[in-house]
C-alpha cells in the first residue's frame, strides 16, 4: 500500500487509531472504510479492551498507549457487517489455533498473576548485537522496520522466546492426543493444558532458579528430559512461590 508520492505507509506499531500516518492490517480497514464514507462510517463498534495489561511492563516496552485497540475478530461481531462468504480449513489453522491460546495464556498469567517479561541472558544479548551492530549496517529491514523501537524489538524477542517454548510443548501434547485419541484437542482443553504447563514449570523453576546463569536457555528445550520451557524468560512476582492455580483458565472455578 502507497501513498502518491510518500511512499510506503510505515506500520502502527504503537496502534495509535487517531491519525493514519501510520498504519495497522486491522487500522487499514477502518481507514478505508472512514475515506469511503466521509468519515460517516466508523469500525469496528465494538474494539477490544486492554485496559488490564495497559499499566503493565508489557504494553510500556511495546510503547502502546491507547486503552482500546482492535483484531480482525471485532470485525466478526460488528452488526453493520454481513458475512457474504466464509471458508475454513482447520488443517491450515492449525498452528494459529495453538498460537491464539498460548497468547490468551500468557496475557492471563499477566494480568492474573503480574507475571513479567526479563530481558537478561539471550534476550538481552541478541537485543545488543542487532541494535548496536547490524542496524546502523542496514540488516534486517525487511523484518525490523526504521520506525520500530528498540523497545518494542526486544520485547518481541523476549516474547517470542516464551510463546516459541510453549508451542513446542502444545504441539507435543496435541501430538500425543492424536495418537491416542484420533482428534486434535478443542480450544478450553488447550488452555486447561498450558495451565498444567505452567504449574509444572514454575516448581521446577523454583527448585533450580538460584544456581542457574542467566544464560541457561539458548537453544531449544530437550521435551524428552525434564528442562525449562520458558520461566526462565519470566520475572515471577513473589506471591507465586508456591505456583498457584490461575483461576481463568480452571473450566471448574
């Protein structure tokens, strides 16, 4: 998408939806829709609230301000839309289904349980080398636009860090279900077992936290032996000594 004579538009990394100088996939279709219609027209009706993680540690580094943002899903439930047509292939979403709840999980174990992002060890490590060294060289600029903060990089680096851990898990445990049962496991069930994930993880955590470096994880977990998956990425509040239950994700609380 271009503008006559400005160029590409830069991405809203800040998902600031007041001005469109700069430009989310879902911020695209308000704003057409607004150029459309004169401004008469205003989607979705129903944005999403973050107003919970908006005093977090989270939402700071990524430099986001705005206390409603929007996905395409508010989309799906705005009323002067109508669905015209619809295909699904639950095969081809099947990584993004895994995704969805590991994301709803780790924003729940945030606002639930203060659960915070570190960026010491690799994280931080990584963070240096690509800002300090390979930035000013002019790498990585498909993947690292000009306009994305050093913030907000290292963030996605720590997160992904965390949600790449979980995923190897989850699809481990979908695996299995599948061979012992024939079927993938429905969306409440994948909560419920993350929920196992974490609980099992932050003990284990515990029990190892003070003789291990900051430098401890690198590489991908061994799923065979008893490692860490990801609390090694997480500042754990004090109140989670003993790894509680986190009550959003217990279909029986």
């Amino acid at each position: 998408m271009c503008r006559d004579q400005l160029g590409p538009v830069p991405y809203d990394f800040n998902m600031n939806f007041q001005d469109s100088e700069e430009l989310s996939c879902s911020e695209l279709v308000r704003f057409a829709f607004a150029e459309a219609t004169g401004g008469r027209i205003g989607i979705p009706k129903y944005p999403s609230s973050v107003n919970k993680l908006s005093n977090k540690k989270l939402f700071k580094d990524l430099g986001i301000k705005e206390l409603e943002i929007f996905s395409p899903s508010d989309y799906e439930a705005d009323p002067s839309l109508t669905l015209i047509a619809e295909w699904k292939d639950y095969s081809r979403t099947y990584g993004t289904r895994i995704q969805d709840a590991i994301l709803t999980s780790v924003f729940s174990w945030m606002t639930q349980m203060n659960y915070e992002l570190t960026y010491t060890g690799f994280t931080q490590g990584m963070g240096e080398l690509y800002w300090r060294f390979l930035r000013p060289m002019g790498l990585g600029q498909q993947m690292v636009p000009t306009n994305m903060t050093r913030g907000f990089f290292n963030t996605i680096l720590a997160l992904n860090s965390v949600t790449g851990a979980l995923e190897n898990a989850m699809r481990r445990v979908e695996n299995q279900n599948r061979w012992n049962k024939g079927w993938g496991l429905d969306y409440k069930t994948m909560l419920v077992n993350l929920e196992e994930i974490r609980k099992s993880d932050c003990k284990e955590y515990l029990s190892r936290r003070n003789g291990m470096s900051e430098n401890y994880f690198l590489g991908e977990p061994d799923l065979s032996k008893k490692e860490l998956l990801f609390h090694q990425f997480i500042n754990i509040p004090t109140e989670a000594g003993d790894c509680q239950e986190n009550q959003i994700n217990n279909p029986e609380s």
